[in-house]
C-alpha cells in the first residue's frame, strides 16, 4: 500500500481508486482493526472493572474472569464484526448487482475502520473521566434468600448502569460512536464503490441503509435505557 | 355408854386428822417452798393458730428452779372438751434435778370451730399438783390471693405476663407454698412455682407467663402448710382475647426517600404511640425492594411510651415499583414479636424517575441532526455527480 493513510482520510475516493490497482493486502487493515480492538478492550477493561467490584461478595475470584472475559471479548468481537460488517455489505451490494471479491471488501472495510481509532480513543478519555464518579452498589449475599439472588443482580446492574455519571458516559459515548461510524460509513461508502463496482447511489445505499438503521436502534436505546 | 363415846370421839378424831391430814399434803406447809418452784415455763402449739381440723402439738415445757432440791413428776395429762388428745399421757414418773427442764409433748387435733380455747395441762407431784392453762386459737382465714398486673386482653398464641400478690392475714406463719396454674389450652410458665414459707401479716409478689390457645378460664391454685396440714386456696382468672389498650403501638413518621443514584435511602421517626414499653424495634424494607448495606434493617432499640427515634433503610428495587412496604418489627416485655407494615411511595426522582423522567432529548436530538447532516450531504454529493 503505497498510499497514506491520511488520503483515505481526506481523499478517500482516491485512496480507494489507487487501492484497487494492487493486490489485496490485510496488513493496513488488520492492524487498524487490532488497534480498535486493543482500545475497546481498555474500555471494557474499565467497565469489567466495576462489573467485577459489583460482583465479587457474590462470587469470590469472578474479578479475573470477568476482566479476561471483557479484554478477550473486546478485541476477538472487533474482528468478528469486521468479518460480519463485511459480509452485511457485500450482501447489500450483491443486490444491487456488485461485482468485485469478498476479499476486496474484506479489506476495504478494514479500512473504514479508521476514523473509529480516534472515536474509541475519545471514549477511552471520556470513560477515565466519568467511571470514577460511578458510584458501583455493593452486592452483599448475606441475608438474601438464593432464588431472590438473581433480582439482586439485576437490580444492582441497573443500579449501576442508571448512576448519572454512568447515564451521561453513555449518552457522550453514543454521540461520539454515531459521529466517527458516520466517518466510517463515508469511508465505506468509497470502498464499496469502488470494491464492488457500484454507482455513488448504490454504493451510499448499500452502507447508508445498515449504517442508519444501526444508529437509529442506538438513538432508540438511548431513550428507553 | 362413857367409853362408847370416848371410843366414838376417839375415830372422829382421827377420821378428822386424817382429812386435815390429806389437805395438809397438798400445801404441806413444810414441801411447798420446794413445789412452789416447779412451774410450766413455756408452752407451745405447733402451728400456733389451727385451722378446723388441723392436727398439732401442745408442748408444755416444765422447770424445776430449785436449785438443791429434785421433784419426783407424775400423770403429765393435757385436758380439754374440744380439743381431742390423739396421743396418751405422761403415766410414768420421772425426777427433775434442780435448775432442769423437761418437755410434755400432745399430739392433738383441733376438731372444733373457730374461736379460741384454753386446754389445760395438769402434772402431779408426790405431795402436790401443778394445773395450767394456755390460750389456743382456731381460726380459719385462707390465705389470701391478689391479681396485681394482668394484660386487658390476651392474644392467641402470643405469652403475656401476671402478677399475683400472696398475702398472709393469719396470726402464723405458713411453710411450703406452691403456686400451680392451669387452663384448657394453656401454656404456662412456669406452671408449678415453689413460693416458699410466709410470715404472718406479709405478701409475697409471683410472676408466671400464660400463652393461650383459646378463650378460658384460667386456675390459680395455691398450696401450704399450717403446720403439717395441707390447705388450698384458689381463683380464676378469665382469659379472653382481644386487644390490649396499653400495649405498644410505634408509628412512622416523617418518612422521606431519597437515592443516592445506587440505592434508596429512606429515613424517618418512630414513635411510641402506646403506653407499654416497644422493645429492640427494628426497620427494614420487604419485597419488590431488596435491602442493601449500609442499613438493611435499622435497629431503633427500645422505644418507651411517648418516646421516639430515628432510622434509616436502604435497598434497591425493580424499574416499575412505585412504592415499597417498610416493616416495623418490634417486642413486647414477653418477648413475643409484633409486625407493622407501611407502604412508602418512591419518589419521582432518583434511579427510577432517571427512567422515567423523559427522554435524553439533547443527545437524541444531536444524534439525528448528525444523521442528518450525514444523509443531506451524501444527497447533494449524489446529486452532483448525477449532473
């Protein structure tokens, strides 16, 4: 990839124009996928944090498992979704009758992964600043008949994902999340294009339509969370 | 004839100095310094006062406070028209040294009427008789059974607590009393007690505690002993349900909710709206809430009549309950345990009214206008290009 990166930033169509004359190449994208991951684990890293504080009077040594489970989780689950994000658009540009291989798509949404670096970055800062205020309900088993446990539990996680700071991270989290995925749908809207040979309107329908319905259930979450 | 009447004079005579003679024994002028001393030093009849029918004994205690000189006792007898000897007399002859005592012991049954009587004990001596009578009484007053605190009304299954009063109004004391109660479907505790012996004229105070199954009468017997005699006195008391006017009766007060966003905090006052004592009161709340440290139950304490303290519960809840039932949990002086239940509205604010207060119009709104924003410029890029 003789391109800069900053191209697909600024001059994306370009970027992807330049790209298609070479051969598929994973390594850019990977590498932008992994670095979303490893940021999202530090995120989830945080948040398992108060889960695990939360939950261990209930079950002593959860703490680990749960910390494991959330890093693991966040960057195996980055990739994944790269994998099906891929699949969701070159299902969408087969109806529009793309023509291009799976592998180029692959790698092309790798790419619109990039804007999510700086997205995930803002959170990660948003999360130092806002989690400490959390004010994480102690669960204590003692006293608390077994089948009542399980309510217990729900109450306290409610309890916890409803504290103002919680509320508030989350709303700023959303907000930063819609901006760069719209970024990221720019991009994708090119490499798509350009990856499955379609029209610009084909190509902003094909990432437009998942990109928006996904926002609006993240902007109907928002409202009745 | 002459010789006839000098025999005659002669037997008269000595038929005289005989008689004189036998007088003379009795208050032989020359014996009587030594009877004179022989007296009855002290009597006693066990018990002192006799109820009709009771058995005892008389105990006459003779001395001799001669200080040289020893009496020969004879025929110790104790004599009365009421009072019935059961055991015999003292037939033998014994000597009393000087400056000695000894004891005549009757066995004896009081089989007559109350009033008091004076039997009388009679010793013979060689050459005189010693007679004495003592005052003995009969009198049949029971001893005498007082309900000093009792419950207005009883609760099925819960204990409560009486108090009787013994009284003594005899002239003796009494041994051995024991109070036993008893009733048809009654727990009591303790339902035999050993009480113990009673002066004359003083009261004893008895607490027991009865735990009814239904609605009876309850039965009071207490035995004693005048003496060795066996006697009985009893009384009932009514055991009937109901509720008891002077019993404790704590009541919330000044009830606020708050949330700290984790859990609800809900503080308060308790009084004691009642005239008995609340005792260890406790606070906490019941299901849909769930109880949550720092104060899953809130230990008031004690709370005397008029009195009053504060508490505080904390406990979380499910999204859609509005309100929560807090329990007031508090003792009687029995131990028995009393619940009270009070709903408490949760407020609009806190971690359910952040569901319920609306939506996050600020970051939805920002949210769309983004979209958009998004949407309105791919339109005009689309366009564009078209052209």
């Amino acid at each position: 990839m003789k391109e800069s990166l900053i191209n697909l930033l600024i001059n994306t169509d370009t970027f992807f124009r330049n790209a298609m004359e070479e051969e598929e190449n994973f390594t850019i994208p990977v590498l932008i996928v992994l670095a979303v991951g490893i940021i999202s684990a530090a995120y989830g890293y945080l948040i398992g944090r108060l889960t695990s504080q939360m939950m261990s009077a209930v079950t002593p040594g959860i703490e680990s498992i749960i910390l494991i489970s959330t890093i693991l989780g966040a960057i195996i689950g980055t990739f994944v979704f790269w994998l099906i994000w891929a699949g969701v658009l070159y299902g969408f540009s087969a109806v529009f009758k793309g023509e291009g291989t799976f592998k180029r798509t692959l790698e092309f949404t790798g790419y619109g992964y990039l804007p999510q670096i700086i997205g995930s970055f803002i959170t990660l800062a948003a999360a130092f600043e806002y989690l400490p205020e959390v004010k994480v309900p102690q669960i204590s088993t003692a006293g608390i008949p077994t089948d009542q446990l399980g309510q217990v539990i729900q109450n306290a996680v409610s309890t916890m994902m409803h504290d103002p700071a919680m509320v508030e991270l989350t709303q700023i989290t959303v907000l930063i999340t819609i901006v760069f995925l719209l970024w990221s749908a720019n991009i994708w809207i090119f490499g798509i294009r350009h990856a499955r040979k379609l029209s610009p309107r084909d190509g902003a329908l094909c990432v437009g339509i998942p990109v928006i319905a996904y926002i609006l259930y993240m902007i109907y979450n928002l409202g009745v969370s | 004839m002459k010789m006839h009447w000098i025999l005659t004079s002669i037997c008269l005579l000595l038929f005289a100095s005989t008689l004189v003679g036998v007088a003379s024994a009795d208050l032989s002028e020359s014996m009587s310094p030594v009877t004179g001393n022989v007296f009855v030093s002290s009597v006693t009849f066990y018990p002192e006062v006799f109820f009709t029918g009771d058995k005892g004994t008389a105990t006459y205690v003779v001395m001799n406070s001669n200080t040289n000189t020893s009496v020969m006792l004879n025929h110790g007898t104790f004599s009365d028209d009421n009072f019935k000897l059961l055991s015999g007399t003292y037939d033998f002859s014994n000597t009393l040294g000087p400056l000695q005592t000894r004891p005549f012991t009757f066995s004896i049954l009081a089989d007559v009427p109350e009033g008091d009587y004076y039997p009388s004990f009679s010793l013979s001596f060689y050459n005189s008789n010693l007679y004495h009578k003592t005052l003995v009484q009969v009198d049949n007053t029971p001893l005498e059974l007082t309900v000093v605190d009792k419950p207005d009304a009883f609760t099925q299954g819960k204990k409560k607590t009486i108090t009787i009063q013994v009284a003594n109004p005899r002239k003796n004391d009494v041994r051995n009393m024991i109070l036993e109660v008893a009733g048809d479907g009654i727990t009591a505790s303790p339902s035999r007690t050993f009480v113990g012996d009673l002066a004359s004229g003083a009261k004893i105070p008895v607490n027991f505690s009865v735990t009814p199954d239904k609605e009876t009468p309850l039965a009071l017997t207490l035995t004693y002993d005048n003496g060795d005699n066996p006697h009985t006195v009893t009384m009932n008391i009514p055991v009937t349900f109901g509720t008891d006017k002077k019993q404790a009766d704590p009541v919330m007060s000044n009830v606020i909710v708050k949330n700290d966003g984790s859990v609800y905090h809900v503080t308060g006052d308790v009084n004691n709206a009642g005239l008995d004592t609340a005792n260890t009161v406790t606070v906490t709340s019941l299901s849909p809430a769930v109880p949550q440290d720092p104060y899953k139950t809130y230990v008031v304490g004690a709370l005397k009549a008029d009195d009053f303290g504060s508490f505080e519960v904390t406990f979380t809840t499910d999204a859609n309950s509005t309100s929560v039932p807090i329990q007031l949990s508090y003792r009687d002086s029995d131990g028995n345990i009393y619940n009270s239940v009070q709903n408490v509205n949760i407020p609009s604010t806190g971690i359910t009214a952040q569901k319920s207060s609306g939506l996050p119009l600020v970051p939805i709104i920002a949210g769309l206008v983004i979209v958009a924003v998004f949407v309105g410029g791919w339109f005009v890029y689309i366009r564009k290009n078209k052209k």
